[in-house]
C-alpha cells in the first residue's frame, strides 16, 4: 500500500514538473513580448504577414522572370532552328537544280533507248524500206554540201577588224569559220560512224552541246552553227537510226523468210515421200484386187477394197494438206534445262510429222532437247498460231523481234486457251521429261 501511494506521489511530482516547465516557457514568451498590448501584437501580426506576401510576391516575380528568359532562350533556338532549316532546303534545291542541270548534259548509252512504251522501235521519219531512208540520206547530206559550199553552214561577224584592219579580220574570221565547222562536222560524223538504232538521241545530244561549245569559244567573233544546217545534221542522225533499224528489220525478214522457205521445202519433200508411198501401196493392192477377181475369189477381193479405199482417201488427204498451205500443226514445247519450267514455244509447222520439227529445234543452239506438251492439229494452223500469239502478247519474252515465239506461260494455261478453238489435240504432256537435263543434274 505505502508503495503504491509513493508512485503516486512521484507521478503527481513529474506532472507538475511538467506544468511548471510550461508556465517556465509562457513566462519567457511574456517576457520577450514585454508589456505589448493586445493592439500592438495584432500590428505586429499584421506586419509579418505582409512581410511574408512579399516574400511570396518577389519570389513570384522571380519565377515568372525565369520562365521569360527560358521562353526567350526557347524562341531564339526556335528562330535559329528555321533558318537552318531554310538554308538547308535552299540549299537542296540549289542541288537538285545542279542534278537536273548535269543529267541534262549526260549522254546516255543505255541500249533501253532504243524502246518505248511496248518496247517498239518507233521511227522518227517512216518511209517504205532502206532504199528509200538511203536515198532521203542521199538528199539531206546533198543540201549540207550546197551550205557548206555557199558559205552559210557557219556564219560569223562581219565587222571584225584586226591589227586595225578590216581585210585581216574578215580572214580571221573566215578561219575560225572553217576550224569550227570542221570541229562540228568531226563531232557529226563521228556520231554517224558509231549510231545505233538505239542512240540516235545520245547523238543528238552530243552535237548540240559541241555546237554550243563552238558558239561559246567564238563568241568573240559571233561565230555559230547556222539552224539550218544544224536542223540538217540532226535530220541526218534521225534518218541513219531509221535506216540502221530497217536494214535491221530488212534483214530479220529475209531471216525469216528463208527459214520459211526451207520449212516449206521440208514440208513438200515429206508430202511427196508420203504420196510415193501410198501410191506404190495402192498400186500393190489394186494388182492383188485384180488377181482375185480374175480367180474369182470376190470376198477376198472385197476385203481388199475396203483397204484400198483408205489408201486412197490417205492419198486425197495427202493432196488437200499439199494445196492447203494454211493446214498444219500448232506446237507448245518447253526447254526446262534451257528457260526454266515457266517458258514455252508456241509454233506451227506444215510437216506430216511435226515431231521432226521439234527435234530440229532442238540442236546445238540449246543445251538440251525441247520437250513436246502440245500438237494440235488445225485446217487454219496459221490463224490458230497468230491468236495465240495474240492472246498471250503481254507475256511476250521477246517484244521487239516478234518472230521469237516464247511466251512467260505454262502448258496448262495455252491449253485453255487451245480449249477455245476447234481442232484435234494429238498429244498433251503436262510433265516436261527433261531427260538430258534431269540426267545432266543428276550425275
């Protein structure tokens, strides 16, 4: 009991310990306010909190001071940003100008000019074959030799003085007359020596900047290249590029039509064998007829006859194929080893035997023999081949010689094509066989 009454005391002391300490503290702020009244504190009061408004005001102030000289700073990059942007697009049209300018002058070589659009040569001045291109020739270089000797291809000052004489620089002017005519000519001719029927406009290019070069080296003296005679010069250029491609096209014709001939030549041998032969086995059969009639035996002869009559309509036949130059078989072959499993040849041929044809295609032009997907036989195979062609002229491999028949098609696509038209289709072979190919890859 007395020990619990003790820790009561002391609690009781510690708290009024603590009391004490607070009236201490209370007494100490009264102390330091002195004998202010209630007044004066409120003033005071009053007084740090406006100066603390003040605080906040400049620190407010300072702040928006700093975001000006960021927005400032901001706006300056913003400013500096454009025009760098500016100089450097200005900069990449001055370039590109530049580019446009030097591709102007380039001379370009590439063998694509020589098409355009389907890939066709297109003639600048179309005339009926290369006599006539040779003789137009004839005429245009006729009226370039007329200027030259008239004096008018180049023309020059006529005011010209030299060493004070006026004698003196109508020869200087004369001479650099000639030299730059020469220089202009040199430049022409060379372009004709290496045309092509593709570079007429490489050519053309080069001449105009050699006549631009020979006015600016005789500028002094107002030398230039008449426009006449400049007009003549590319006319020549044009019409050596025209002739050069019918010469060309000449010349693939005559290919053409000597291939065709002896094609033609072929396919008559092999009637003629042909009717030989049936005409020598219905000879042999109309003498045994005959001998069975003469013993009597007149269902032998009968028998016979039936044969006979086949021969004969073989020979009919023969003779309507022989007088039909249109009649004849249309092939689609294929070369796996050669083009790949996506190329076919679609031909026709009058042959008896169209399957010779094929192996004549297959020589040593190419490694490896042609395989045979179609023959189908038509009375018109000319139209038959020509609407082929026709139909698949956009898969073309070939678009300028269109005597190479090789289309980007498989078998299977021609014969739907086929499946169109009326005819007996002899064979169909989806599966190119490709043996000396296949065997080739193999060993």
């Amino acid at each position: 009991m007395f020990g619990s009454k003790q820790k009561k005391i002391v609690s009781l002391e510690q708290a009024a310990g603590g009391l004490q300490a607070q009236v201490n503290q209370l007494n100490a702020y009264l102390q330091q306010i002195g004998g202010l009244d209630y007044v004066q504190v409120r003033q005071e009061i009053d007084r740090m909190r406006a100066e603390l408004a003040g605080l906040h005001q400049a620190q407010a102030s300072e702040r928006q001071a700093h975001q000006n000289v960021l927005a400032a700073e901001r706006q300056a990059q913003e400013q500096s940003l454009a025009l760098q942007k500016k100089g450097f697009e200005q900069g990449l049209a001055q370039l590109r100008a530049e580019l446009a300018a030097t591709q102007a002058t380039l001379v370009p070589f590439n063998d694509e000019l020589l098409f355009q659009e389907a890939g066709v040569f297109r003639y600048h001045h179309p005339l009926e074959n290369s006599e006539a291109y040779k003789r137009e020739l004839d005429r245009v270089q006729d009226a370039m030799k007329q200027m030259i000797k008239d004096k008018t291809a180049v023309i020059g000052s006529s005011n010209f003085t030299f060493n004070g004489s006026s004698r003196e620089g109508a020869k200087m002017v004369a001479d650099w007359c000639k030299l730059m005519l020469r220089s202009y000519n040199a430049e022409a001719e060379n372009s004709l020596r290496v045309m092509k029927a593709g570079s007429v406009d490489a050519a053309k290019k080069r001449l105009v900047r050699a006549a631009e070069a020979i006015e600016k080296l005789g500028k002094m003296l107002s030398i230039e290249i008449d426009d006449r005679y400049e007009a003549l010069r590319m006319r020549e250029l044009e019409l050596m590029a025209d002739y050069l491609q019918k010469k060309q096209e000449e010349k693939e014709n005559e290919r053409a039509e000597r291939e065709r001939l002896r094609e033609e030549a072929k396919a008559q041998a092999e009637f003629r064998r042909e009717l030989e032969k049936l005409e020598k086995e219905r000879k042999h059969l109309e003498n045994v007829r005959q001998a069975l009639l003469a013993k009597g035996d007149l269902a032998a002869a009968e028998e016979l006859q039936s044969e006979l009559d086949k021969v004969v309509s073989g020979i009919e036949g023969v003779h309507q194929r022989e007088a039909n130059i249109r009649a004849g078989y249309v092939y689609v072959i294929s070369n796996l080893g050669a083009f790949g499993p996506k190329m076919v040849k679609i031909g026709m041929t009058r042959r008896l035997h169209p399957e010779e044809r094929v192996l004549e295609l297959g020589d040593a032009s190419v490694p490896f023999r042609y395989d045979t997907h179609i023959l189908h036989y038509s009375a018109d195979a000319v139209s038959l081949e020509t609407k082929l062609h026709q139909e698949l002229s956009g898969r073309r491999v070939n678009r300028v010689n269109m005597r190479r028949e090789f289309f980007y098609a498989t078998p299977e696509e021609v014969r739907e094509l086929l499946k169109m038209h009326s005819g007996q289709m002899l064979e169909y072979v989806l599966e190119p066989e490709a043996a000396e190919y296949r065997q080739s890859v193999a060993s």
